[in-house]
C-alpha cells in the first residue's frame, strides 16, 4: 500500500514537470504572439500618422503652380475653390428670396454656375488658371513697384458694405450738356412723316440736350450697421469652410489686378476718348429681301423705308420685310460686335447721310450653341460722327484688356509658369449646393413644363 502511494506521488511531481514546460512555452508563444500584434500594431500607428502628416502639412504645402521662386499652394488653391463655390451658393440663396421660390428662374439664370457646381474638377481647373494669372499679375505689380496694403483691402471691403469711415462717399460728377443724335423717326404713318420726311430730305443738325440728372450716390452706412453685416457674412463663409483671410486675399487679387490696370494705361497712353457714330440698320434675312428694300428705297428714300419697316405691322401691305435699329453714339468695336465687322467698318467709312450697298455679313458659328448662324445682309445710313468721351465700363474694359494682353503671352512660354498635376483628384466638392436647386421647377399653370435641371448625385463628401 505504501508502496503504491509513493509511486503515484512520483507520477504526480513528473506531470507537473510537464505541465511546467508546457506551461513555459505558452507563454513564451503568447510573449511572441503580444510582440507581433504590438509591432503590427504600432506600423498601423505609424503609418496613420504619416498619413495624417502628410494629408494634413506635407501635401497642403505642396506647389500645385510654379513661377520662378513664386507658387500657389494646394491649400491656397483649395481654399479659393471653396470661396468660388460659396459665393456661387449664396447668390443663388439670396436670388430665392429674391424671385419668391421660384426655383426654374434661379436655375435659368444660373445654368453655367450649376454646372460647375457639379463638376468640382472642372471648377478647380479654371480657378487654377486664374490664380496662374494671378501669379504673373503679382510679378508684373512687383516689378513696376505696385503694392496692395492691407488697409487699401479694408477700404475696400468697407466700400462693398457702403461705409466710407464715417463720411459721405465722393459723389459722382455732374453730368454736362452734350449734343444729342439726330432724333428717332415718329411712328409710320402719321401727318407728320409725310411733311417732315421727304425723299432725300437732309437730316436736322443736332441740338444741345438738357443736363443729364446726375447717378444716385450709395447711402452710407454707420460703423455699427457695417461691422455687423460683415459679421454675418462671415459668419456665412465661416459655416461653408471658409475663413476671413481667403475672402481676404481675393480681394487683394482684385484690387492688384485693378492697379496694374491703371499703370499699364499710363505705359501705353491709353486714350480715354473714341470716335462714335449714329446711324440707322436695315437688316434682312435673306439677299432677295434685301434688293427689295434696296429698290424702295432708290423709289422713296432710305428714311421712308426705314420708318416703314419699324412702325407697319407684317400684315399691313406697305410693310417691308426685315427689321429696323437705331445706333445712337456708339464705338467701332461695340457696332462690330452686335451687327459683325463689315458693317462697323461701313459705318466709320461712309460719309454722313450716305445709304450703303447691301453689306453680307456671315457670323459664323456661334460658340454657345456650336451651331452655324445665318447670313445676314444689312443696309445702313450713318447720321452723325464724333470724337465723344468713352464710358467708364468701356475704358474699365480697355485697362484690363492690356493686362491680359501682358500676359497671355507669358503664358504661352514654355516654363514661365509650371501647373502641376498633383491638384488632379482633390478638388473640393464642399460648400454643396441644396438639392433644392436642382429639383424640377413647379410648372406655372397654362405654361410648358419647366425643363429639369441636370439630374446628379450630391457629393456627400468633400475631397481633401
């Protein structure tokens, strides 16, 4: 018996000698499993990390424009694509309250602003191309000395809100006297047609015209009305991602571009006056229609013709095929854009009260459409020329005209300015634009069916 016990007492130490190694090794196994996982583990930490340094400090700094020693940032880049999407945004905001809810006239008026709204990549390629711009624009500044303060960004931007510091803005100068075209054509047919406009007739010399009533100046704003209303709009920018000193430097885009605008003026002696012409447009759809009107008027005289055509209804059987306009003191260029530059060309060319031969003019393709335009044919009789002051819209125009003449040609050379590929995949999709916008408008009742807005999903994250 005794024997038996000691035996198994010796079975009983062997087993936990067993045990001990088995023992031994789990845990050695375990120690090398907890290695393994903390190693994976502080890779998956590591690399998250990275990531976020580089998503968030590395790649934001990096250039997605060069220029020499000047860039533009993705940051930058991706802060002003954001602006561009706000300020479409809010307009179309404000334009809802403005037109009632109705959602069809927005989209109507907003058509192309929509359509970059839904295509984020095409939005931050034309906003690259404009801070390219803005890049040779701020060199061309530098190197004529040309400098936007940051109180000349404040002045400006209190100009926009109406508050001029607590004074009165400088009023616009008061119209003077100027000679006025000769007078319209009294509707056809009256009494006075008939005695007043005879064959030929020699058309009145021009008049002084009373003074002008002078453009309304803007009401000024307190200092408190001001600083609130800024408030809230950057309040606005602010709940759409967007922060005071990207609005900030959009501003000064603007007003450097407008400085060197006004010096490029100076280099280049930029008139502020033009010769202007008045005259009378015939215009026909068709050659036929147009040796029609040229045979009346050989019989009755342009003025007649002329009159006929804009004051008889299609029905009336004196009525003439075609259309009539009046041109009161306008430039070469602005007649050449609306009539083509034939008839601008005749129309600074022919003498005074001389009629013209049929003038063809062939538009083209019209690039909107993609589509051919008709030729139209034209006959005109020019009243009265004269070297006239040019509107400040036209010369406003002119000035920024030079800038993109100095730099589109910078442009076009190889290496001036480097657009770099990185920015491709990273166009912000935020501010979004509501659904509501895209929604089919609500058809008036007796009216067509609105045209739906182009269906598309709703980005439901932005692009970092």
């Amino acid at each position: 018996m005794a024997k038996k016990q000691q035996e198994t007492e010796r079975d009983d130490r062997r087993l936990s000698r067993k045990e001990v190694l088995l023992a031994r090794r789990q845990r050695e196994r375990t120690r090398q499993i907890r290695l393994a996982v903390g190693l994976i583990v502080g890779l998956l930490v590591l690399v998250a990390l990275v990531a976020v340094v580089v998503e968030g400090f590395v790649r934001p700094a990096q250039a997605v424009i060069r220029s020499g020693d000047d860039q533009i940032t993705l940051e930058e880049w991706q802060n002003r694509v954001r602006f561009q999407r706000a300020q479409f945004i809010t307009a179309m905001e404000d334009q809802l309250e403005m037109f009632g809810g109705d959602i069809g006239l927005i989209q109507q008026f907003n058509q192309q602003q929509i359509s970059l709204l839904l295509q984020p990549e095409l939005l931050g390629e034309l906003v690259l191309e404009q801070m390219a711009n803005e890049i040779l624009i701020e060199q061309e500044a530098a190197a004529r000395g040309i400098e936007v303060t940051e109180a000349e960004v404040t002045a400006r931007i209190e100009e926009g809100f109406n508050y001029f510091g607590g004074v009165s803005p400088t009023p616009l100068p008061t119209a003077t006297q100027t000679v006025q075209p000769t007078p319209s054509l009294t509707p056809y047919p009256t009494s006075v047609i008939t005695e007043v406009l005879p064959t030929a007739t020699t058309m009145p010399t021009p008049t002084q015209g009373p003074t002008s009533t002078p453009l309304p100046t803007a009401t000024p704003v307190s200092e408190e009305a001001f600083r609130e209303e800024y408030q809230n709009l950057l309040d606005r920018y602010a709940d759409m991602g967007i922060g005071e000193e990207t609005y900030r430097s959009v501003v000064y885009a603007q007003l450097l571009r407008e400085k060197l605008a006004e010096a490029l003026a100076e280099e280049e002696e930029m008139s502020t006056e033009a010769e202007h012409a008045s005259l009378y447009v015939l215009s026909f759809e068709s050659a036929e229609e147009a040796e029609q009107a040229t045979a009346a008027i050989e019989e009755s005289g342009f003025l007649d013709v002329w009159n006929r055509i804009r004051s008889l209804p299609d029905d009336d059987e004196a009525a003439l095929p075609g259309s009539a306009n009046e041109v009161i003191w306008q430039t070469q260029d602005a007649v050449e854009q609306r009539f083509g530059a034939p008839v601008a060309e005749a129309a600074f060319e022919l003498d005074l009260n001389e009629v013209s031969d049929v003038i063809e003019h062939e538009p083209g393709i019209d690039e909107l459409t993609g589509t051919e335009q008709p030729t139209v044919y034209y006959i005109i009789m020019v009243t009265g020329r004269e070297v006239r002051e040019l509107p400040d819209s036209t010369l406003e125009s002119m000035r920024l005209q030079l800038v993109s003449d100095l730099i589109d040609p910078q442009r076009a050379e190889e290496g001036r300015v480097e657009i770099l590929s990185n920015w491709q995949g990273h166009a912000p999709t935020r501010p979004v634009l509501d659904p509501i916008f895209l929604q089919q408008p609500t058809p008036v009742p007796g009216s067509e069916t609105a045209t739906p807005a182009p269906a598309t999903e709703t980005p439901e994250a932005e692009t970092q």
